[in-house]
C-alpha cells in the first residue's frame, strides 16, 4: 500500500515553500454573492509565482531532491501549467529540466515553460503515451520523473492553497461550508482536502470538471476510478487528464462529498464575469468553480465558500474571444 500525504506533510509543505511562493488572496465580491445568495470566497491562484498553483507543488518536489542526485535532471509532462511550474523550479534550484508538453497546448504557456530554461519535447496528446515517452528520457539519462499529480510532495505542495484558506478564513472567525476545486488528475483536489478537512470536518468539498471529461464526478459516484472516453475537444486544456490518479483518488475518495460539472458555454462566462465584476484573468481550466457557482449547479444559499481559481495562463487572443 503506497504511502499517502497527510495534514502534516501539507504543513511541513508550507514551511518548505514560504518566502519561495506567494501567499495569494481571497477575494470577495458583491455581485458574486448576490448571484449565489452564499458569501463567496475566491482563492486568486493567478497571482502565484508562474500563473498558477503549479508552482506549490513542484518546489515542494524539487527542493526534496539530494544534492547529488540534482545533477541528473528532472523530466515532466504537463499541458502547461505544471510544465511552468517545475521549469521555474528547476532554474530556482539549479536542476536541468526536460518537459513533456502536447503539441495543442497554448503557446503562451509552451513559451514560459522554454523562457524558464526548461527542453520542451512536444508531443500529440490524442495519440502518444506520455507518460512511456517521459520514463524512455528519464532511463535514457538517468532523470528523476515528476508527475503532474500522483505524487507524495506535489500533493502536500498543492494543499498549500487549503491550508492558506483555512488560515485567512480563520482570521476572519470564519470557516468554510462548501469548498469548489477544479480538477485534471486530482493532486490540487488531494491536498486541498487533507488541509480543510482537519479543520473543518463538516465542510463538503466538491471537485468541478468540464462536460465530457467528468471522471472524477463518475468516479466519486461509482467509487472506483474510471476514465475519461476523450482525451481532447475542451477549451479547459488543464484538465484534460485521462483519470484520477491512484494516488490521489485514494487520498480524495474518503474526503470529497461529489463531482460537479459545467459546460463549456459556462466556463466562458465565468471567464467573462471574473474579467469584468473582479478585474481578474481567469483561464478555462481555472474558471470551472467559478462557473458551477454562476451556474447555480450546487445550492450556496447562506453558505461560506470557497472557490478555487487555480490560474490565468489564458491564450491572449482566447481570452479576447472569451470576454468580447
């Protein structure tokens, strides 16, 4: 039985990140809350270091490695996001970084993750393995994997934002009813459960996914993995993962109430009302929460929330379209 992440290993995360990542927002808003009827607050993860909170994770995974095995390299696969986030991370630690990245991924985000100092191998997402292609480079040069989500550190990383949620909730003698996190493999979802669920047992967690590529909300409902039929055809690139990892539906099946999903004419207008009502650059994949609340697809009424808006690395002329 593989070892999984607990509260404390997110903790020991915190500690590991602080003064590296940025501590980012929660946000309010008036016309969100008269929408919603619930009082609503947004976790701005477009402020991070490299656009997203990829970025967690991937220090809190990089930073671990000894010092004599940095030498060898680190290679991941990632549509974007994660690809940012250990480039930078490898830069910041002196680590040669070789990613992975399909060949349909926005180019803004193909730039950064080359700007950062990283290899970029592209690859088509509907018809190769990334993850044989990822293990032939590591074997071929003696590299260290690092997975976008099934993995011990990069969950403990990423339920840095949970934690930092509870703590500002906290501050404000307030703690969460429902909790919204948009979800691909599942490690944002993982960590964020660990952390709001030692403080807040009650609070129902829900992951949020696009039509079409709902394996968690079916998985949660069967109560075993199941995969995606579909590997692309969403604007939400992000979270075009093929199924839960094993890891992180272990951590998630016990501690997340359900699965909800949106389509994608409501993810364009969470982009739109995050850009107009919050001044806010939202991408696709981060808006999904924001959608399933302006959708009225989960009741807030009364309700504290938290809603997860996991980054802004959005296409410019995408984003044009999505807000015209």
């Amino acid at each position: 039985m593989p070892v999984l992440p607990t509260a404390a290993d997110v903790a020991d995360a915190a500690r590991l990140i602080a003064g590296v990542a940025r501590r980012t927002p929660l946000l309010t808003s008036h016309e969100l809350d008269a929408v919603t009827g619930g009082r609503v607050f947004l976790k701005a993860e477009p402020f991070q270091r490299t656009g997203s909170f990829k970025f967690r994770g991937a220090y809190n995974r990089l930073a671990r490695i000894p010092e004599d095995r940095k030498a060898v390299g680190v290679v991941a696969m990632s549509s974007g996001n994660h690809a940012q986030g250990v480039a930078t991370a490898a830069q910041l630690l002196g680590i040669r970084a070789t990613i992975l990245m399909p060949k349909d991924s926005p180019a803004l985000k193909r730039e950064r993750t080359a700007a950062a100092g990283a290899e970029v191998v592209l690859f088509d997402r509907a018809k190769d393995d990334r993850e044989a292609m990822a293990r032939d480079i590591a074997a071929s040069r003696g590299a260290i994997v690092v997975p976008p989500y099934d993995d011990f550190h990069i969950m403990a990383g990423q339920g840095t934002v949970g934690r930092e949620i509870m703590e500002d909730l906290g501050a404000a003698s307030l703690s969460p009813d429902t909790v919204l996190v948009c979800c691909s493999g599942g490690g944002l979802l993982a960590g964020i459960a660990l952390a709001v669920s030692e403080k807040a047992p009650q609070a129902k967690i829900y992951s949020v996914e696009p039509e079409g590529f709902d394996d968690h909300a079916r998985s949660f409902s069967g109560g075993e993995r199941v995969a995606n039929e579909r590997r692309t055809g969403s604007l939400c690139d992000g979270l075009l993962a093929a199924m839960p990892g094993e890891l992180t539906f272990a951590v998630n099946k016990p501690l997340v109430a359900g699965g909800l999903v949106v389509s994608e004419d409501e993810v364009r207008s969470a982009v739109a009302f995050a850009f107009r009502e919050l001044k806010l650059v939202i991408e696709p994949s981060g808006a999904v929460p924001l959608a399933a609340l302006l959708a009225g697809r989960i009741d807030v009424k009364g309700q504290v929330v938290a809603a997860v808006v996991s980054g802004g690395n959005v296409d410019p002329a995408l984003f044009a379209e999505l807000i015209a």
